[in-house]
C-alpha cells in the first residue's frame, strides 16, 4: 500500500530571523512512517522542522510553512491508499511578513495574526480513493472534541490523545490515544512507546484499507 505521512511541526515567519510553531517534534509521525516501511508499505513522509531523525526506507518530502505542507499533500494524495495527517500544522500566520528584521521596541506591540488553510477540510470529498487518518491534540473534552473533528474534516478515523498530560503526548517518547471510528466505535491504545502504537496504528490501518479494496472489488 501507499501511505503519505505527514509529521511535525510548520513554521510560519514573522520577519527573517522569527516564526510561529508549536511543539511537536515529529516523532510519532516518524514513527507511524517507520512502521509502515517495516510492515512493507512505500511511505512517503512530509515533515516539518522534527526533531529527530528521519526513519530509514521512506521518501522525506521536506516542508516548512502550512502553505508548502498544504501543497504537497495536495500533490501527493493523487497517487496514495492513505494519508495520515499527523503534522502539528499552525492555525495562524502573520498577516505580513517582515523582509527586515524588526527592531527591539519598548512599548507593548500587537502582532496581527491570520487563519491558515485546514489542509484536512480543503480534501476533495467526492470519489475519493484513499483513507484520510486524522489527529486530534486535545487538552480537554477529548471525546467531543475528537469526535466533531472526525466529521467536520470528513476523517475515516481519528486518532485522539491528551496533550494535558506530561507523561505522553507532545515531545515525550510514549503517547496513550484513543482512535474514533466513523462507525461510532473506538479503541483506546493504553501509554506505550510511540513506536509500538505507531505499530498498533498501522494494523489498524492496514485492516480498514484491506476491507475498503474488497468493497470497491465487489
Ligand atoms: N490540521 C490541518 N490543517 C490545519 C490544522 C490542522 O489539516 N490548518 C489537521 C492536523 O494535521 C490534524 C487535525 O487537523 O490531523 C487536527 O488538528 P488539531 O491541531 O488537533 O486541531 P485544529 O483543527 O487545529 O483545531 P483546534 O486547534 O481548535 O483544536
């Protein structure tokens, strides 16, 4: 199968020297692509600034700002059977970029910030021949929130976890995730090594893709 993964964080600049990002270091998406390599899948894998090093087998497609990462997904869905979208893309962008470094002031300054695209919510719909796996990072009311994200990004399954929690989530090596099913079922991933849930992950998937290819043979 082909999967595209996408993984850590984007960087938005302010001016030459600044920018806007989060705190995912990108190795659970490195971990899921790792997986799929060892479990036989071509990977593709579109990564954010990560700080670790990329896994061995698959094909990194290097990307900054949300707006090259919303490309490439665009560009490289045509040809996948799964794209699994757990890059930490930024919500906001400043409205203008600085060509020149702005200069220390002393009085309080506002920086005017703007939505970037939702790269999930801007997939076609209509005929599409891949599975969408979303992420939802969430600190509180995961469930819910999970949930309306699963169906406001038309996700076949979403992958929940706590990122409240210091002991798993953003940065750590173990996460613990809950994956919510379009179905209504779920499925908890109790805390591990991201590299074992990255494998439970890629069963998961690769059993949800196995039963849509005997759907579309009937
Ligand atoms: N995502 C995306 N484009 C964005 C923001 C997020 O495609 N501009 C994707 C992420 O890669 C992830 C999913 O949407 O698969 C959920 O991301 P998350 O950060 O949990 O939620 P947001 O949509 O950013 O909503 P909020 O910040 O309100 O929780």
């Amino acid at each position: 199968m082909r999967f595209v993964v996408t993984a850590g964080p984007t960087r938005e600049a302010i001016d030459p020297v600044r920018f806007i990002s989060n705190r995912s270091s990108g190795k659970m998406g490195y971990a899921i692509a790792e997986a799929a390599v060892a479990a036989g899948h071509e990977v593709k894998l579109i990564s954010g600034p990560a700080s670790v090093a990329p896994p061995a087998g698959t094909k990194i497609i290097s990307i900054t700002t949300s707006d090259e990462l919303h490309d490439e997904v665009h560009r490289t869905v045509r040809n996948c059977d799964v794209l699994v979208m757990c890059a930490a893309v930024s919500d906001y962008k400043p409205a203008k970029f600085q060509a020149q470094k702005m200069k220390k002031r002393k009085a309080p300054f506002a920086l005017q910030l703007i939505p970037t695209r939702d790269i999930l919510a801007s997939l076609s719909r209509e005929n599409r021949a891949y599975l969408v796996v979303g992420f939802a990072a969430e600190t509180h009311d995961l469930e819910s929130n999970a949930r309306k994200k699963l169906l406001a990004k038309n996700c076949d399954m979403i992958v929940a976890n706590d990122i409240s929690r210091n002991d798993s989530g953003m940065e750590s090596d173990d996460n613990a995730v809950t994956i919510f099913f379009r179905s209504g079922e779920s499925k908890r991933i109790s805390r591990a090594p991201k590299k074992i849930i990255a494998r439970e992950l890629v069963k998961i998937i690769s059993k949800m893709l196995q039963k849509s290819l005997t759907k579309k043979s009937r």
